[in-house]
C-alpha cells in the first residue's frame, strides 16, 4: 500500500477518453433502461393490467408511453454509436480513481443538467426527472462503492475481472431501482 500511495504520488492522476467513455455509456444504459421500464409500466397502466396512478384515459397513456419508448430507445443507442467502449479498466489504484471520479463528475454534471432541462409541471416529465435523479444518485453512492469492491477482488477472481463492465451496469441498474 505504501508504494501504491508512494509510486501515485510520482505520477499525475489523468482521466482519458478510454476512461470516461465507459463510465458515460454505462450512464446512458442505465438511464435508458430505467426509462425503457418507465415506459413498459405506462403500457401496462394505459392496457389496464395496474391501476390508474398517472394517466386519465388510456389514450395520453399510450401517447406518453411512445415518447418514452422511443426517447429511450434513442438514449441507449447513443453508447453503441458514439461512445463504442465497453471495458472499465480497473486493475490499478490509479484507474480506480480514474474511474471513481470520473462516475462522480459525470452524474454531478447530468444531475444539474437534468435539474435545469427538466423543469416543467407535467406529472410525466417530472417521473423523467426523478428517474435522472435516481440514476445519479445511484452513481454517486453505489457505483464507487462497487468499482472499488471490483478493484479489490478483481486480482482474484477472472470472472469479476473479465465481467466488470457487465456487472457495473446491472448494479447501477439495480440501484437505480433502490434509489426510486
């Protein structure tokens, strides 16, 4: 450990475009597929199968669950077509960090982006909104939290080392859940 903090303190800690690409197309699955979710229960609430919480008649049902079906849709292809990185490196100390400041800097910054776009009295949109809050709290708290659980026992264990992109986004997804 002291030659980690000594051999880090030698080198300056730079967070690079193979860093930061991963960490936001992870943002952007786990945010399109929470509105992916959204949009499957306004269905189901428009067809019947769940009671009535949101929509007056099935019609702005059907029409709210479109927009979000597609701007979902929309938002999960953005990672595949522009960002086309898919493995958090997260061997060293140095990445760890990388990586943990990387995930805080880019959920701060969609949190407060999202605060001041989606400002607006329909009942939808505020959903909208607190599904982007939930995602970025989910990146604050659990997200660093796991990269540095994966950093340790990612030396040992090849499954976790191999799968560490997979798994970071089905936690995120799975805490964005909590976090709802």
């Amino acid at each position: 450990m002291q030659y980690e903090l000594s051999n880090l303190s030698k080198n300056n800690i730079s967070v690079s475009k193979n860093q930061i690409f991963p960490i936001l197309s992870l943002y952007f699955f786990a945010l399109g597929s929470s509105l992916l979710g959204f949009s499957v229960y306004l269905f189901l609430e428009s067809a019947g199968f769940v009671e009535k919480i949101l929509i007056n008649w099935n019609g702005q049902g059907l029409f709210w669950s479109f927009i979000t079906f597609f701007a979902s849709i929309f938002i999960l292809f953005i990672p595949i077509e522009f960002f086309d990185r898919f493995f958090i490196e997260n061997r060293s100390f140095k990445n760890l960090l990388a990586n943990i400041v990387s995930v805080i800097s880019i959920s701060l910054f969609f949190l407060i982006m999202f605060q001041v776009l989606l400002r607006n009295q329909n009942i939808f949109v505020n959903e909208y909104l607190v599904i982007a809050r939930a995602v970025s709290f989910s990146g604050f708290i659990a997200i660093p939290l796991l990269l540095f659980i994966f950093h340790n026992f990612g030396r040992n264990i090849k499954l976790i080392y191999t799968n560490t992109y997979g798994l970071t986004l089905i936690f995120w997804i799975i805490a964005t859940q909590i976090f709802l």
